[in-house]
C-alpha cells in the first residue's frame, strides 16, 4: 500500500526522521486554522499518490492566511495527472541551501537491499538515473548484515554531499533503514532531503511503500488502511478478500494462483483480447469465492466474456465444478464464461460440467485454445 505524503511523514517521524511540523486537513477553513497554529510561511501541498506534485500547481507558498485560502482553494478539489486532490497537508515552510535524494528499496535478483543517495535531488530520480548515471550513489545491504555506521558514511562521502550535510545525512540514514526494515516497506524515499542554510537536514517530501502482506503485525497501520484510495471494483473485491487488480480491457479472469492468474492475463493478451482485471482466487475455489468472483467481474461494465482457468492442486476439479455450476445459479450472468480446468481430479470435474455446456458456459482442453475462444465470444481476436 503506498502512502500519502503526510502519512509518510508520520511513519519516518515515528523512527526519529526530522520532518516539518504539519496537518493534513480537507477544507479551506481547517487550512488556514492549521496555518494559523503552524505559524508562517507555510506550504501548502495537494495530497495525491503521484510524483510531480509541484509543477502541476499542486505545491504553494503562502505567507498570510488570505494567502492559504487562496491556495487551499485552488488546490482542493484540482485534478494531478487524474487522481482528484480531497486532502492538503499545511507545513511549516523550510529554507532550502541543497536538495538531495536518498531512498531505500528491495533488489529482488541481488536479494539485498538497495540504497541510493545523490546530491541531485528535487527532480526525478529516474531523469537523474538517465541524464547523469553517476550522480546516484548507490549501495547493496545484506538484509542479515544491516547498515552498518561504517558503510553509511562510506555511502554519504559516495554521493559528494555538501560536507556540512554528512553527519545529519548519515543519522537519518540509518533512521530510514531502520523505517523501511522494521516497517516492513518495500519502498522508502525522501525527495527532497535537504540541507538547511542552518546546516539541518531534513526530510521535505515522504514516498513510502508498506508490504500488504505485513499489514496483520503493524496494528498501527490501520489509519493508513482507512484512506486507501480503490475503484469500486477493486474495493468490491477487497470487501470480499479477493485478490483483484482492475485493468481496462474487456475480458474478465479468474485463476487459481497469482502466477497462474498472470499467466492467464498474458495469454488472453496474446490471444488478440484484453484483459479487464486480474483476480486470483487462491486455493478456495468454493461456491462462495466463485460467487463472489463472478459477481466483482460481471459488475465491471466493460466485461464481455469471461476465462476461468484453474489447474487443481490441493484444489479439487469436481469441488471447482460444484462451485462454478453453485456460483452460476446464484449470480445472474449474461456474458459467456470459457473454462479451462486441469490438474487433481479435473475428469470428475469435466464430467460434472458437461450437462451445463452451452455457448454460455463452454470448457476448453487448453488453455490456449480457452484463450481463443474467450477472446472470439467478446467478439475480438485474430
Ligand atoms: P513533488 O513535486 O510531488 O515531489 O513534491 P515535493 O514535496 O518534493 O516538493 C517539490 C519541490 O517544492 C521541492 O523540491 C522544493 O523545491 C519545493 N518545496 C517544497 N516544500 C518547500 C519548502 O518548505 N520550502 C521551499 N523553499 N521549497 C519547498
Ligand atoms: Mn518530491
């Protein structure tokens, strides 16, 4: 789940990171009350999941009140490369001597933990990445090893900081290894750091990335739950515990396994269609997660067939059969659905389903030949 900018700032304060004092509030009039409490100058900064925030307008100076009611008005409500703003966060204005960047994410196929830090922040770290490659100092952290004080400070003298910035970059470091590890993130970044004419550095902007799959040991996650922003399929399935993605192609899926889910999106694309979600619906393939899976896809709109493709493990073909001729009685369907059903006891489940085939509901021997054909009945393909 990523988090807002504000929420963000919470976490790193919460592990030592100096961040400016702040409120994140929705109305003009709560704005100018935060700003008034703050003191000035103050920024007033659109809420949105989207980098870029400040050359869209969404980030403003303000010195009065007249000021923050201005700009609060103006940034309430503005559209940022389609995300609607409904909250801004007023902070206390910081004076900026230096912007860098640092950040901490997970290198999958290094198996390690990556850091990177670069005198050149402010703008994209992926416009630095390709303009000027060496700017980046980059660092791998053996996860068991941690960051040691050593290799922070190796790291900092790397990135070619103002040496005024090192002492305070090399704490906040370690605060931020120590944010993203024991909070579980997958991504934790500030940009900009800045260094202060006073010779403080500090956190200006928080992007943080927590791993959903850590949220049962983080109680203290829960606020940040609460304002996950989802589409009305996507907060559909997650009401009912479905592991659903919204895409905007016209093919519903339902698979038994991520990969195979994915796999399933895959071939569906290959096939000439478009897929209009993934959903995996794990090992339980019962009536109710069927049901419940095949209500989220035919409320989508833009549906037009349906591939159900389940390879049986644990899962048993003539359980996934009940279930899907269950589910069918229960939701009213109006797009052909196209099955493929392999593995453990698909034989029993085959001969299950066979009274129920029609041009609504047909079974496939293949997955591709299941592709073809669920992309033909939403009338596309090659
Ligand atoms: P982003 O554009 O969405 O990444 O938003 P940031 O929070 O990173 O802000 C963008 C830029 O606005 C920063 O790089 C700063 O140059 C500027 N900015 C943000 N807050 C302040 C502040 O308190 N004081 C000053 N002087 N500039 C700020
Ligand atoms: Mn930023």
């Amino acid at each position: 789940m990523d988090l807002y900018e504000y929420q963000g700032k919470q976490f790193f304060a919460s592990y030592g990171i100096p961040v400016s004092p702040g409120e994140a509030v929705t109305t003009v009039d709560d704005a100018v009350a935060a700003a008034e409490k703050i003191g000035y100058p103050v920024v007033v900064k659109a809420q949105v999941q989207v980098g870029g925030r400040g050359k869209a307008g969404g980030i403003k100076l303000a010195h009065d009140a007249s000021e923050v009611a201005t700009h609060a008005g103006n940034i309430l409500g503005m559209d940022i490369k389609g995300h609607t703003v409904e909250i801004v966060w007023v902070e206390l204005a910081s004076d900026i001597a230096e912007e860098y960047y640092a950040s901490f994410t997970l290198d999958r196929s290094a198996k390690q933990h990556l850091g990177m830090l670069s005198a050149q922040g402010g703008v994209e770290i992926e416009a630095v990445a390709e303009t000027d490659p060496d700017a980046i100092a980059k660092i791998w952290i053996d996860p068991v090893e941690g960051l040691t004080d050593a290799a922070a400070r190796a790291w900092v003298a790397a990135a070619h900081l103002n040496p005024a910035a090192t002492e305070g970059t090399v704490d906040i470091l370690g605060k931020l290894y120590r944010a993203y590890t024991e909070g579980d993130a997958d991504l934790a970044e500030i940009n900009p750091l800045i260094l202060k004419p006073t010779g403080e550095v500090h956190a200006l902007d928080a992007k943080v990335t927590l791993d959903d799959n850590s949220v049962f040991r983080h109680p203290e996650y829960a606020p940040y739950e609460a304002t996950q922003v989802r589409d009305d399929r996507e907060q559909a399935a997650h009401d009912k515990g479905l592991q659903y993605v919204g895409l905007d192609g016209f093919v519903g899926v339902i698979a038994n396994g991520a990969g195979l889910a994915m796999s399933t999106v895959d071939i569906v694309n290959q096939a000439g269609g478009k897929p209009a979600n993934f959903l995996d619906i794990g090992g339980g393939a019962n009536a109710d997660v069927m049901a419940g899976a095949l209500e989220v896809i035919t409320n989508d709109p833009n549906v037009r067939s349906i591939f159900i493709n389940i390879f049986g493990g644990i899962t048993k073909g003539d359980e996934v059969a009940k279930g899907i001729i269950t589910a069918m009685g229960r939701v009213k369907i109006t797009v052909p659905i196209v099955l493929r059903l392999d593995g453990t006891n698909a034989d029993e489940g085959r001969a299950l389903l066979e009274p129920h085939l029609s041009d609504m509901l047909q079974l496939k021997p293949t997955m591709v030949e299941a592709a073809e054909a669920v992309v033909a009945a939403a009338g596309a393909g090659k």
